[in-house]
C-alpha cells in the first residue's frame, strides 16, 4: 500500500471527534484511538510492512512493549521472522516473576516496538529495565510519532527512535481525501 493510503486509512479507522479527557487531565476534542487500528487485521498488516524497512540491521528480537506494542511487534514478527520478547510495566508477581517474557535476552540487540510515543517516557523506564537484564537497547520503532520533536527523554537515554509516521502526517492525509 502507498504511504499516503495507508496514513489516510489510520486516520479514518482511529481519528474521533467529540470530548475526551486525556491522561495529562487535558479536554480535547478529538481523540486518536489507537486500538482501532491495532484490532484490524488487515490494516495491522500493511502497518507492519511499512514498518519493516526501519528495522536496524542487526536487530536479535523485537521488544513489545506493554500493551500498544504487542500486536505491532506480533505483526513484525510475522513479516520478518524476528522473534517476539513481549515487556510488561512490571514485573508480575507469581510465575517467573519476569518483566520480560519469551527469550533470553542478556547479550541480544533488542528493538523496542511501541504504537504511539509521545514522550517517551515509558520506552526509557523499559529500556533502562531492559538493560539491567543484559539486553543490548538502542533503537526504538513506533507506528505514530506525536511527540511533535519533544524526543529529549529517549534522546538523553542513548536511544534512537524511528516513526512510521507524524502525527501531522496523519492529520494531513486525514484532511487531504
């Protein structure tokens, strides 16, 4: 799919508009809903494959992040055959009482999968968790950038992160039909 499509068509299936409370406690009136996109198959497919070429060479394993980054890793995953680490916020308390589930991952090149960054601060906090455990983390993909060039938190944590596209990017081919 050209990329201007497959920017229009995120727009259509995740842009809302009427009144919604943010998490920084901020009314907005519209809302980009995320798990619109996430849930349809073959819209998650064509993600994917966009997503594919900003994969750094030398990628072990795609990290998942908890729970945006779970179906675009997935979907990753089925596109490239690069295996899957799925990272929870927290370590769960019964079980293996790990945070990250799937591989070992001491001594692996990691890259970090997200579905929308805004500040980052969640990918530096599982970075940061990530490398405790021995994991090589040094790059970071999501489907949506709307960070707005507010990247200092990922920027100060070494890492380098890749966006398959802007928020205005978005907004554009939502408007531009």
């Amino acid at each position: 799919m050209e990329r201007f499509e497959l920017a229009r068509r995120i727009y259509d299936c995740a842009h809302l508009t009427g009144t919604f409370l943010l998490r920084s406690g901020k009314t907005s009136h519209e809302y980009f809903d995320k798990y619109q996109f996430e849930s349809d198959p073959k819209l998650l497919k064509e993600i994917a494959k966009g997503l594919v070429p900003l994969i750094p060479a030398g990628t072990d394993y795609l990290g998942a992040l908890e729970m945006g980054g779970i179906p675009i890793a997935t979907a990753l995953s089925f596109e490239t055959g690069i295996p899957v680490v799925f990272v929870r916020k927290e370590a769960k308390e019964y079980g293996t009482c790990k945070f990250a589930e799937g591989p070992a991952i001491k001594g692996k090149r990691l890259t970090l999968v997200e579905d929308v960054i805004t500040t980052g601060g969640q990918v530096v906090i599982s970075a940061n968790d990530l490398r405790t455990e021995g994991a090589l983390i040094e790059n970071v993909l999501c489907v949506i950038d709307r960070s707005e060039g507010q990247t200092q938190k990922i920027e100060e944590a070494g890492l380098k992160h890749r966006a398959l596209f802007t928020m205005a990017e978005l907004k554009k081919a939502g408007e531009n039909k």
